[in-house]
C-alpha cells in the first residue's frame, strides 16, 4: 500500500505555530517578571533557545533519515544528547532554584511545550514543502 501524501491541515499548522508562542512567550514573561538576578535569567534562556534548536535538529535529522538523506551517526547522536542535555540542564537549574514548586512547574511545562510546537512546526514544514513539490511535478504523488 503506498502512502498518501496530504499537507497539513491549517488548523494543525496554526495550533502548531499556537502552542510554541504560548510556551514560549509564558516561559519569557515568566523571566521577565521573576526575581532572579540576571545571570540566572541568561541561564534560563540559554536553555530555552538550546532546547528548541536541538529538538529542531533532531526532527529533522530523523526526517532525512526517512527520506534517505544522509545523516551521520554521530550528528544523529549528538541531535539526540543535545535534547537529552537541555532538558537535563533546565531540570537541574530548576531542582536548585529557590523558586516555588508552581514556578518551578510553569518554568518545565512552558519550556516542554515550546519544545513539543518546534518539532511540529519543523514537520509542517517540511510536509508543506514536499506537498508542494510534488504538486509542482518534482516529486511523485507516493513519495
């Protein structure tokens, strides 16, 4: 049975694109108005942004790997331990914080949340972008 190929609905792309401006934005107003000094709000952001490229790398590292395009081993585990080491890094700075269980749950769901809408985002992209091409003739309709 060979697969069809559909581009995303507009609803998912929207709810997609939705959550990560929601975590995101919460995840950042939530530093902004915090009491931490500055260095930990740099901290905290760092985190923020390599979670998001690393979990966006890995998608697509997993993507090329089913269309066949080349990707290294070590890339592809390097993809794998980014995400790991930007989730672990945000659990370890929230264990030692002295902020509030609830804080310390906004800062994780807010941030797992961005994290979750990066990757689907970079798959509507990329289904939006091969639902095109075969539309235009470059691919196959069973690609």
């Amino acid at each position: 049975m060979k697969p069809v190929l559909q581009r995303p609905t507009a609803a998912f792309v929207g709810a997609s694109w939705l959550a990560l401006v929601v975590g995101a934005a919460t995840y950042m107003i939530g530093l902004w108005n915090s009491n931490m000094q500055l260095n930990e709000k740099g901290y905290y952001f760092t985190v923020l942004m390599y979670g998001l490229f690393s979990a966006v790398s890995l998608q697509k590292s997993v993507r090329d790997r089913l269309e066949g395009i080349p990707v290294t081993g070590i890339y592809f585990g390097l993809c794998w331990f980014s995400l790991i080491l930007s989730i672990g890094l945000l659990g370890v700075g929230l264990w030692n914080a002295s902020l509030n269980s609830t804080e310390k749950g906004f800062y994780a769901m807010g941030f797992l949340l961005a994290l979750f809408a990066a990757v689907a985002i970079q798959k509507n992209t990329r289904d939006i972008a091969l639902f095109n091409a075969a539309q235009r003739g470059g691919l196959a309709q069973d690609a």
